[in-house]
C-alpha cells in the first residue's frame, strides 16, 4: 500500500510525494505555502490519479521519459522521476493510479 509523506522544505513550504508499498517515491508534488493546501493537493492526486488523460507525459532534455500529473484545471499536481524507458514510465504511472487512492498520510514535519 501506498503512503502520501507531508514534508517542510527548508524555505517554510510544505510538499508531499507519494511513495509506492516498497517505499520508492513515485510522485512528487510542487510547494505549498501552507499545510491545509498541501493536504487539498493530495486529495487531487487521489482524485485525478484514477484518469489516464491527467497523466502529461513527456521526455526530458536528455532524452528520459518522466510524467506530470495534472488537476482538471491543467495545474500541475505532482511530477514523478526520471525514467530509463517508456515502458518504465508507463509501471510508474500505473503506480499512481493504483496506490494514490488508498494511501496513508503520514507527516514528517520535523
């Protein structure tokens, strides 16, 4: 199962990822300046997870496959790593969408 970790970043922002059952980061969101908003942004990403259309995906500079996750609205919600191909790529978001929905919330704030 899925874990969303809440986390501050230096600059006072707050910013979750999503980390897949065997603890990997599979999503990473952008800052929020506040907790509460931190907290809307990963009920988007349960929500829009679970729409392939949400999913932007695209390919860096060098050539690496990576993807957005994206609101109704276009806004970007989170962005995953760099992939070593498409087929990686595509077991990542599918990692997503399978684990975003039920994951935990747990915060390190310290």
């Amino acid at each position: 199962m899925g874990t969303f970790v809440i986390s501050k970043r230096k600059n006072g922002e707050f910013q979750f990822v999503l980390k897949a059952g065997n603890g990997q980061v599979i999503l990473s969101s952008e800052g929020y300046t506040t907790k509460a908003a931190c907290e809307n942004g990963i009920e988007s990403v349960r929500k829009n997870s679970q729409v392939d259309a949400r999913f932007e995906r695209l390919e860096s500079k060098n050539g690496k496959p990576y993807f957005n996750l994206k609101a109704s609205n276009g806004q970007i919600i989170g962005n995953s790593e760099m992939y070593e191909s498409v087929a990686a790529r595509e077991n990542g978001i599918a990692s997503v969408a399978k684990n975003a929905p039920d994951a935990t919330v747990k915060e390190e704030l310290e």
